[in-house]
C-alpha cells in the first residue's frame, strides 16, 4: 500500500510537471503572436510596451477625434470613432507602430445646435506636445501627429512638430496631414465622378464612414439616414438660404452606405501609412546628429 501510495504521489508529480511543460511552452510559442497584436498603449502592461519597443515598435501615434453635432443621423462622437478605428488599422499596416489614446477633444466651438464641444488652439497645442514629450520619454524613438477633424490643421500640428524638432533635434516628430484633407479630396473626387451629391459635413462622406464602423449598431441611426439631407453644397460653400432646415448637415447623406464607406476608410489607412513609411524612410537616410534629451 505504502508502495501503491508513493507510486500515485509520483505519477501525479510527473503529470503535473508534463503539464506546467505543455502549458509554458504553449505559452512561450503564444507569446511572439500575442506581442504582435499589441498596438493599443492604454491596454497593454508597462511589460509589454517595453517588450514591443524592445521588437522595433518604437514609432508613436497621436491621433486626435473630436465631438461635434453631425446631423439627426450620426453620433456627436463620430470623429472619435473614425479616430480609433484608423489610428489602429494604421499602427497595424505599418508594424512597427504602438497607438496612444485618441485625443477627443479638438479645437472647436460650441453651436446653437446641441453636440458640440471644443477646445482652443492653445489647448491642443499644449496637449500635443506634452504627450509627444511623454512619449519619448517612454521610450518612443518618433511620434507622428494627426487628426480626423479641420481644428487646429495643418497649422497647430505643425507648428508643435517644428517647436519640438528645433527644441530636442534627436526627437523625431512628424505631422501626417496625408489622412485627413488629401484623403478626404481624394473620395470626394470619386464621388463626384460617380454621381455622388457634394457635401461638407454630415453628409455622404462621414455618415458612410461610421456605419462602416459602427458594427454594433450605437453610432449611426441608421432610420434616419433616409432622410439625413440639409443644407446644398456648390462649388465647395453651404448654401445656406431662409429654408434652411438647420440640422447640422451641409449637403446629402441618403445615398451613404457601408461599402462607401469601407473604401475611403481604406483610402484613408492607405494615405498615411504611405506618408508615414516615406517619413521614416527618409529619416533613416539622414547622418545622425547629437543632440539633448528631453527632461
């Protein structure tokens, strides 16, 4: 019996040791994979972020959304959606990318209709280059800027970007202005060569865009999108007459759907990492230089 006991005890020694075997090494082949995947700052571990810089993941993004009314049809937050779902499909196409937490908030100014809220120009800009700064001190070796909504670009953007380049010079601080106005053109040109009405806010452009990105249904009333028509765009102004229907849309979103909206989302995606591979491309070029750390 002693025999039989201290045989069990064994057994069940070696089998828990095959286990925690099988299991590290499980998580050992997991782990390259998973480390891959992070490019979220805000929901990875201090371990983690140090792991991915430590692979080549030392390119920062800063991207900022913003809150504004947008029509009956779209959510207040949609810059903030757009933001997210564009700053990480970047960080991923690039790989070599960790995203910080969208700013959502953006030069802007509250309105007779309900749904906006804005900061200055001064705000942003003290935003900017404090968490550019923080990011290099993390470990970041370049921080590219950018934004889903018009305040503040190009000039705040670029402005901080040289303030800083000229403070620290081996910081490495890019304004990527590809995914916003270039962009955005660009789809506008294929809808106006599709017969697509103009627009400047609220309208075909944007609202498609959310729906693509609104899989769980809270972002876009999609009832309302029928109906989601305001004020006429020509030659690129608002007309904006006595029968103005005042809804916070400048120009046509009924025709919006998500397949439109899946293409200037990759559109979108496709400018920057673009710009952004040529940015860094060329800073590899360039003879290194000595130059302070930042405090």
């Amino acid at each position: 019996m002693v025999i039989d006991s201290v045989s069990h005890s064994l057994l069940m020694l070696i089998a828990g040791g095959t286990a925690s075997l099988i299991l590290a090494a499980g998580s050992a082949c997991a782990a390259p994979r998973a480390q891959a995947d992070l490019v979220e700052f805000e929901k990875m571990t201090w371990v983690e972020v140090k792991a991915a810089l430590a692979a080549g993941k030392t390119t920062a993004l800063i991207y900022t959304g913003g809150v504004e009314e947008r029509g009956p049809q779209d959510a207040n937050g949609g810059h903030n959606l757009m933001a997210h779902a564009t700053v990480e499909a970047i960080a991923r196409e690039l790989g070599n990318a960790i995203f910080l937490p969208v700013l959502p908030y953006t030069p802007n100014d509250a309105e007779s209709i309900p749904g906006t809220i804005g900061i200055t120009n001064e705000l942003l800009a003290a935003m900017l280059e404090r968490l550019t700064e923080q990011a290099i001190l993390n470990g970041f070796r370049n921080v590219i800027l950018m934004g889903d909504h018009a305040g503040g670009q190009p000039q705040v953007y670029e402005e901080v970007a040289n303030k800083l380049n000229a403070r620290y010079g081996a910081l490495r601080v890019f304004y990527c202005d590809q995914v916003y106005r270039p962009a955005n053109d660009a789809f506008d040109q294929y809808l106006a060569q599709h017969g697509y009405p103009p627009g400047l806010h609220g309208y075909l452009f944007d609202t498609s865009e959310m729906m693509y990105l609104d899989k769980d249904n809270t972002w876009v009333r999609r009832d309302l999108v029928s109906s989601a028509v305001g004020d006429p765009v020509v030659d690129g102004k608002a007309q904006i007459g006595p029968q103005s229907p005042h809804n916070g849309i400048l120009g046509d979103a009924r025709r919006s759907t998500a397949e439109l909206g899946k293409r200037v989302f990759d559109m979108r995606v496709d400018y920057a990492v673009r710009q952004i591979r040529s940015l860094l491309t060329d800073l590899m070029i360039q003879p290194p230089a000595r130059h302070p750390q930042p405090p």
